[in-house]
C-alpha cells in the first residue's frame, strides 16, 4: 500500500493570496495524480504553527472538502509534518519554522522521530543554544537562521525528503466520524 506516494504535490512559498491560490493547486494536484475528489479517503491538513491566514484559509478548504465528501479531516501540526520529511538516521532533529521578528517555532525530535520537545515560539539565539550536545539535524525554514546563530560546527541543514511520509502519517491516524478536523492521537507516526 501507498507504493506510489506520493501521486503529486504542489508547494508555493507565498506571504499573500493563500486564498486565491490553495483550490487551483488542490484541483492542479489532484489531476496530476489522476484522482477525481471522490476517491479521497480522507483530507490531512496542518492546523499551525504557521501564518494566521495560512492556516485558517487551508483549514476552512479541507474543512469544506471533508464535509462535502463525507470523509475525515486530520489535522497535523505543521512542525510535525515537516519532520516526517527526514528520514530517521539516529540523529536528533530541530524543526524550526521563521515565525518573523527573530523568532521560531521550534519543536525537537530524537533519532527515532519521536517528539522530546513540542511546538513552542523560541527566539532565534535560544533555539541555537538550547540544541542537545552533539551533531543536530536542523530543518524548516528557520533553519539557516539557527545555524547561522550558532557557533557549532557540528549542526547539518536537513534538507528532508518528499511528501511520503507526511501521507503515510495521516494514512497511519485513526479518525473516527467524518468532517470534524481532528489532531490525531498518533500525532507522530513512526517512521520507517
């Protein structure tokens, strides 16, 4: 199962016209893959940290698609959505994602992919200096900021993978009902 994932994607990094632009790119997608809507079986979406109109325009596009399709909707932090991008090497993993102002939103993962510190807004320079001893993944886009920052010579700019394994960890999230946006309770499947 899920051999072919994934059947396309579409990213834009954009600072405005999230609105106008997310529908084209979900239908854009979803030809690319040659699927009609109807065979979704469910919807993930990341619910934050991010932009506020970002997340609130992604969100209310699935919510809209899960209702009119009568399938689930699982949101996924966005944090933990870019970490299912690395692959697991052992090494422990920064996510950090340029929340403006010199700040980040940064969570750590252990080598295994497993969540040792949630989602929290860090400075810059604290994220840098409260990174575990010893070499550290680092990826998102606050990641040559933090590495910047730093005066270690032992941070590597993870540069993540595809799309696979961010569907396989809303395939692997029970969802029980059908329209309501729901965290799941596995959220951080593990990796293979």
């Amino acid at each position: 199962e899920g051999a072919d994932l994934p059947r396309a994607a579409a990213f834009v990094a954009m600072e405005r016209g999230h609105a106008e632009a997310l529908a084209p790119m979900v239908a854009e997608a979803m030809a690319k893959a040659r699927l009609g809507f109807r065979d979704l079986d469910r919807i993930a979406v990341t619910i934050g940290p991010g932009t506020f109109t970002g997340v609130r325009i992604g969100l209310a596009l699935a919510r809209g698609l899960g209702l009119a399709l009568a399938v689930p909707v699982i949101g996924i932090d966005t944090l933990t959505a870019i970490a299912a991008n690395e692959p697991a090497d052992g090494l422990p993993l920064l996510v950090a994602a340029d929340a403006r102002r010199e700040e980040v939103y940064g969570a750590l993962y252990d080598g295994a992919g497993r969540n040792l510190v949630p989602a929290r807004l860090l400075a810059v320079a604290e994220a840098a200096a409260g990174l575990p001893a010893g070499p550290v993944r680092i990826s998102g886009s606050a990641a040559e900021a933090i590495i910047a920052t730093s005066t270690r010579g032992d941070l590597i700019r993870a540069t993540g993978g595809d799309l696979r394994e961010v569907m396989r960890t809303a395939r692997g999230c029970s969802c029980e009902g059908n329209s309501s946006i729901r965290s799941p309770p596995c959220a951080r499947a593990g990796r293979p």
